[in-house]
C-alpha cells in the first residue's frame, strides 16, 4: 500500500488552489440520471471517490468524458442510454455515495435495485430515512440479499417528507426524486449544507422549481421531464479548512484560492478561537498564525454548526495548543480513531464517549502511524506537518477518496512530503 513519508518543522508559505468538493460533486454526477441531455460539470476534482461514482454510473450505461476547462476539470455527463438498474455490491461498497442512484433511477425508470452502501467505518449511517421518504412519495421498497429493490410503476407522487434527524444524503435523495414526481414536495429538517445547495442550484438549471434553498424547508415542483445544462461544482469547505489547518499548525502564512468564508464560517470560528487568524482576500481567505496557538472547545453539529468533517484536524491542531480543549462528537459515533495515532505522535488525548480531552503539549514527535479513514488521514498529515523529525502515514489510500493532489498542494508551500506508491494512478475503468 502507498505511504507518506513527512519531516516536518517547515512553516507552509504560500498558495494553494481549493478543488471542487467531492461532496457536492457525487450527487451532481447522480442528476445525470435525471434527464437523457448532457449535464457539464466543471471544477471537478479527480479523486477515488470520483472515479468509483464514474464507474457506477457508466455500468448503468452513461457515457462520461473528462475534459479541461478553466474552471478546472470538466465532466461531461449523458444518461440517454441507460440499460441496467442495479447499482452492484462491488461499487457501492467503497462509497456510500452511491446509494444517491436509487433516487434518480426510481424517479425516471420507475425502478433501481441498489445494493446497501459502504465507506469509511465511522460509524453507522443507516439509509432508513431514504427509503421511508420514498415509501411516502409511493415507492414499493423490499431488502432482499443485501440490495434494496424499489419500484414506482406509476412513477413517485409528491409527498410532505418530515426527516427525524437531518441527513445530508437523505435530502440530497429525496431532492432529486422529487424533480420529477408528480405534484409538490416539501422536504422538512432538510440538510442545509452548502452542498445540498449547490445540488438544488443545478436542478433549478435543468428545469426545476425550488424554493426555500439553503434553508430547513424545501419545496419542489416536480416536473415531467429535465434537460441538460451546464454548473461549476462549489469549493470545498473541507479542504479549505484542512489547509488552513496545516498552515496554523506550522505557524504558516497560507493564502486558500477559491475558499469562501461564507461557506465556512464554524471551522473559521473555531479557528479563530484556537488563536488562528483567518481574513478574506480578493482570491479566498489567508491564513497564518503570528504567536502560540490555544486551546479551544469544540462541538460538531449540522451545518451550519461545526462540521463533523473538521473535527479530526482540529484535534490535530488543538493538540499543540496551550492549555486543554473538549471536542464533542455529536453526529458519528466511531470517529476519534485518530486519536490513538496521535497519541504515537505524542498527543495527550483522553476520551470518554463522545468527548475528547486534548492537552496541549509542546510540540509533537515523529513515528509510523496508520490512517483509519479519510478525515483521520490528513488529521495526521496535518500533525505530521508540525512534528518534530519523520512520520510514515500508512493506508493512504482513503487520501485518495477526499483530496485531489495533497502532496503536490503541500509541497508547493514548502512541505517536506513524499508519497511512497505501490499502486496504479487512479483510471475510470469506463466510459
């Protein structure tokens, strides 16, 4: 497997260019389904997670092609031909993702066998409110052999959906069946992260009505029939505050190109906070620390409180800071897996449930340490940046999944790290 070798000690000067987030892209991929014209995506970032949507998508027979663009990467996406409705185990278990197929195939075809998802093991991310919400807009749902089996032979009907806890990809499902079932559908406790935004955005372009974007509330008018267009996938959140956690770590000075503030505005709290100082610029947001960082107390919430996805880097960072600081993991319940890998590097972390206790220490040491997942991985690249001496970072390959050309972004800012490969760069296998 690929490894990171990382000295660390050097201070990030420079600038580093935020890709499109994968999380927004995913289910802009899936809309595809939605229409037989062509959906273009640009700022497409090229990662595992991408390439594994990709898959899925031309086994169900779209043809995709890659292009350049000058907003970066551009996708080009038609679903005019589907001849296959099953999103197999194979595919479906690397990602959980592609679990956000069964809306639009159910909405279009009136049919979609989807085999129950995988991903990173954080914790349980169960799909129940998926297929109730479908169940209410007229779907017959069964679970047979780990797959789900949805029909809608009279196609889906407008329904009032009421979420029980708010769900990213629950919405982002539900959002898209609904752009072509009959009637209105009103989506309540709906996600309001700026991806499920960014999604609702593109559907207005392919035909559309929504309102209440951004909000809790969402109100589609479901139509008979989508057309193509064209949409520039949003930055991402994630990988901005990831970056500007590493420049704070090191007391860098990091200029985030493409980063919004609007759109990030807990992690640039929190930031804050832990003595950071984050101020926007005409090209995104400059990040730098100019003394001793401090301790901070944190909570992860729904957007638009502190990301469960930033959690991991701000332990990181929090664990050279003075004095002592409380994370409280609120959405997943397996996610300090970090923690005992930053302990190897000389963290003091204790945990107890959901809480964290993080006392700063001094600085930290290099050693071998082992990603669990995919915010795990670069929480301890992000420690890696500021350790004292080497760190070898193992089973890199969730890397891969989140963030396009880390490496690369990092070394053009002075960072002192070496992938190892033992593997093939990443391919769509078709097309």
């Amino acid at each position: 497997m690929d490894k990171i070798h990382i000295i660390g000690g050097v201070p990030l000067k420079g600038a580093i260019t935020i890709s499109g987030a994968k999380n927004a892209a995913l289910p802009l991929m899936a809309a595809c389904l939605l229409t037989d014209e062509t959906l273009t995506l640009s700022n497409v970032p090229y990662l595992a997670d991408i390439v594994t949507m990709a898959n899925l998508l031309a086994q169900h027979g779209v043809t995709l092609s890659f292009r350049p663009h000058a907003q970066g990467r551009s996708l080009a996406l038609n679903a005019s031909k589907i001849h296959n409705f099953t999103a197999p185990y194979d595919l479906v278990r690397t990602m959980r993702a592609s679990v956000l197929v069964l809306g639009p195939l159910l909405a279009r075809f009136g049919e979609a066998k989807v085999s129950l998802p995988g991903g990173c093991a954080i914790g349980t991310r169960p799909i129940d409110l998926h297929l109730k919400a479908l169940e209410a807009m007229g779907a017959e749902i069964k679970l047979e052999d780990g797959y789900v089996h949805a029909r809608a032979p009279h196609g889906l009907q407008g329904a009032t959906i009421q979420f029980d806890k708010v769900s990213v990809g629950a919405t982002e499902n539900i959002l898209m069946a609904a752009a072509l079932a009959k009637g209105d559908t009103v989506i309540r406790n709906a996600a309001r992260e700026p991806e499920v935004s960014d999604l609702a955005h593109c559907l207005v372009q392919m035909g559309v009505k929504i309102d209440g974007i951004g909000s809790d509330e969402l109100r589609v008018s479901g139509v008979a029939q989508l057309h193509g267009a064209a949409h520039v996938v949003v930055a991402d959140r994630i990988e901005a505050g990831s970056f500007a956690a590493a420049a704070a770590i090191t007391g860098g000075d990091v200029e985030l190109l493409g980063a919004r503030a609007d759109m990030m505005q807990a992690t640039v709290a929190a930031l804050t906070d832990a003595g950071v100082t984050v101020s926007e610029t005409p090209r995104g947001l400059r990040v730098s620390t100019t003394g001793r960082l401090r301790g901070a107390d944190l909570m992860t919430q729904p957007y638009p409180g502190f990301a469960t996805d930033m959690q991991a880097q701000m332990m990181a960072l929090l664990s050279v800071a003075d004095g002592a600081s409380m994370m409280t993991e609120t959405i997943f319940e397996n996610r300090y897996m970090h923690a005992p890998e930053l302990t190897r590097m000389g963290a003091n972390i204790v945990l107890h449930g959901a809480s964290a206790l993080i006392r700063g220490v001094p600085k930290l040491r290099g050693a071998e340490v082992m990603a669990t997942d995919l915010r795990a991985s670069v929480s301890l690249v992000i420690a890696a940046l500021a350790a004292e001496g080497e760190t070898v970072i193992h089973r890199v390959y969730h890397l891969d999944r989140g963030y396009e050309r880390l490496e690369e972004k990092l070394a053009g800012c002075g960072a002192r790290i070496e992938r190892i490969w033992s593997r093939k760069p990443l391919q769509v296998e078709a097309a």
